[in-house]
C-alpha cells in the first residue's frame, strides 16, 4: 500500500481521501491500487484535513491515513473513536492513539515507531514522503 501512495505521489498527486474502501488490494499479484469512485470517512482524515490550521493538505495526510488504516490492520480497530462526525476533527486534533503494543501483543518495536510517526499531529513531524516509510519498513518474507 505504500508502494501505491509512493506512485501517485511521484506523479504529484495528493489522494486526499485514502481509506480502506478505496484501496484494491490484488493478493496474487501483491499490489494494490486506488479506486477514486467512493466517499472519505472522518476516521481517515488527517488533521490538517479539517480546516482548523492554515494547512493545505499534502502528501503528508496521504501518510496520516495510510498510518490510520495500518493501525487497523494490526490491531482490528481505529486508533480514534468518535461519537458523530462533528467529534473526528476534534479526536484527530487531540487524541493520541492507544499504544498498539497495549493492543497487539509482540509487535515488532520498528513497526510501532513507524505508526507513531506516521500517525503525528504536526505534518512536519510525519514523513517527509513515502521514500521515508519505504526505508525503514522491515524486511518480511510474505
């Protein structure tokens, strides 16, 4: 999925509205793509996304929300909750989200520092870009 967000962001393209429902993952081929015909959720959106800070979104919301539906992959839940749709700007701005250790029991601790990261407040405290996250993800097999 990273590979995915690294594409579009080289062709200078800020997706903006990444969440689980807009990624097609192909297993066999072991790639993913975008597909642009559905609706954002809140639960996605990085900070800077509600208009609260004199920040146009970039390619570092992009990593907001791809740390997002990471943390869901890992754990089976959002790092936020929110009550209705009015509280996820607020949740997003101030919440920090439950260590996934707490949640996920040996998790590798490069993993979780790379969640944290991508998961900051401040954009400038976020990958600068995709090359940042593709060079620190340990290596797997599978």
């Amino acid at each position: 999925m990273t590979e995915m967000v690294h594409r579009e962001h080289q062709q200078n393209t800020v997706i903006g509205h990444l969440s689980p429902d807009h990624i097609i993952v192909q297993w066999e081929g072991k790639a993913a793509q975008i597909s642009w015909h559905t609706e954002s959720h809140a639960a996605y959106h990085s900070p800077e996304q509600f208009g609260r800070f004199d920040l146009v979104p970039s390619g570092r919301s992009d990593l907001y929300a791809l740390g997002i539906i990471f943390y869901e992959l890992l754990t089976g839940q959002l790092p936020f909750q929110a009550d209705n749709e009015e509280d996820w700007s607020t949740v997003h701005i101030r919440r920090v989200p439950p260590p996934v250790s707490d949640i996920r029991l040996g998790l590798d601790e490069t993993i979780q520092a790379i969640l944290l990261k991508l998961l900051a407040k401040s954009e400038v405290d976020r990958y600068q870009s995709t090359y940042g996250v593709l060079e620190v993800v340990p290596e797997h097999d599978g």
